[in-house]
C-alpha cells in the first residue's frame, strides 16, 4: 500500500509520470544519438520499448491495485529478467540501466544493486560495494575531503587501511546529508577500508567504463529525476 501523508496526490502522481513514461519513445533515433552512440536496429528497438511499456503496464496495474513498493520491486526484477544482455553490447546495456533508473525513481524503488548485478555480474557487483560501516574505534589514517557543491559543507572520507595497488576503480556518487545535494567524488588508490562522514552513497560508476565526463553526466541525471 502506497503510504503517505496524501496518498491519493501521490498515488496520481505516480500514475501520471508511469503513463508519461510509457507514451515517451524511449529509444529513438535522436536518444542514440544523445549518447553519442549508433542506433541498433529497428526491430531490436521495438522489442526494447516493447518490454519497457509492458513493465509500465504492469506497475500501473499494481498502482491502481494499491499495491506497495514489495509488489513494485518484483515487477522491476522480472522486467530486468526479460532483458537477455549476451543480446546487447555494452553501451545498449548502460542505455537500458538508465532507462531502468528512470521508473525506478518514479516509483521509489532503490534498485542501483539488481542493475549493477546485472550488468557487471554478481561478483564484480560485488567487488564494487564499499563498506561504511565503523567497527569500534577505528583508527583513522588519513581524511579527504571535499566541499559540497550545494551547501560548502564538508563531504569527509576517513580511510582506516590502506594497501598499495589496490585501484582507484570507481567515481562515487553521493548525497550530502545536510542539504541532500547530489555531489560526485573520486577516492583515488591504494585504500582498503574507509568510512563515511556527512554523506550517504547512492551511486558508484566503474572508471573502467565511465569516464570523467560520463560521470558528471550521470550526477546530472540523478539530479534532475531524484528532485523532479
């Protein structure tokens, strides 16, 4: 059941940016081209919209069945499913991941672990968490720092190991826990074990796919449909 302090405002609300998303051509000539890839063919196109109008479907049929976020979440995960990606190349896999973020966010559905498993495998998916838990009194070896984009805050990271050649393999996206602004960080190498100040994570981008500006791309997006 879809609970909130409106839940009829809110229940419309969702249904309407479901319906908006499913009547939107999703994977148009003039979307390739907006990420600077080439259209795949007609025919794989169509199957790609089918499939995402028919998740659509479905979650607007458990909107007005007043299901919950539960209900929602399988939906989401039998959708994904139905996506066969030793079908699609990389880019096409990212493509479908961003259009995924997309509903997600319409319905709340924190779903960034499915897609990561999904599209790099369960193991790398794994290799990719970072730990933020603290264990005790840690000692803290070393803090970076940077100031939030959105209040001048300080975005700490405390690293309490660290071990040489272990990569700087992944952009982070995170949330500052005073404003709440998007802000996008780069831990850099040889760190092990760390935790986090005044953020939360919502997002990590392996370097080995995403450049730099990929990355602040991607920060736009979760700026633009987390504060729609």
């Amino acid at each position: 059941m879809i609970v909130n302090s409106n839940p009829m405002a809110d229940q419309k609300t969702i249904l309407n940016e479901l319906l908006e998303f499913r009547n939107r051509e999703k994977f148009s000539i003039s979307e390739w081209n907006a990420r600077g890839l080439i259209p795949c063919d007609s025919a794989k196109c169509s199957r790609l919209e089918l499939e995402f109008n028919s998740c659509a479907d479905r979650l607007i049929e458990s909107v007005n069945a007043n299901e919950g976020q539960k209900q929602f979440r399988s939906i989401l995960r039998k959708s994904l499913k139905n996506f066969d990606k030793n079908e699609l190349d990389t880019e096409e896999r990212e493509f479908i991941c961003d259009i995924f973020f997309i509903v997600c966010e319409i319905v709340s559905i924190d779903f960034k672990d499915d897609m990561s498993k999904w599209l790099y495998g369960s193991v790398l998916s794994s290799l990719l968490k970072v730990s933020s838990f603290v264990r005790g009194p840690e000692k803290v070896v070393s803090t970076l720092s940077q100031d939030c984009t959105g209040c001048g805050s300080k975005l700490e990271t405390f690293i309490t190991k660290r071990e040489k050649g272990i990569p700087d393999y992944a952009w982070t996206i995170v949330q500052c826990a005073k404003c709440s602004e998007y802000n996008l960080l780069s831990h850099g190498p040889d760190i092990k074990e760390l935790r986090f100040g005044q953020y939360k994570m919502v997002e990590q981008l392996p370097k080995t796919v995403f450049t730099e500006e990929q990355a602040k791309t991607r920060l736009e997006q979760i700026k633009f449909f987390r504060k729609k």
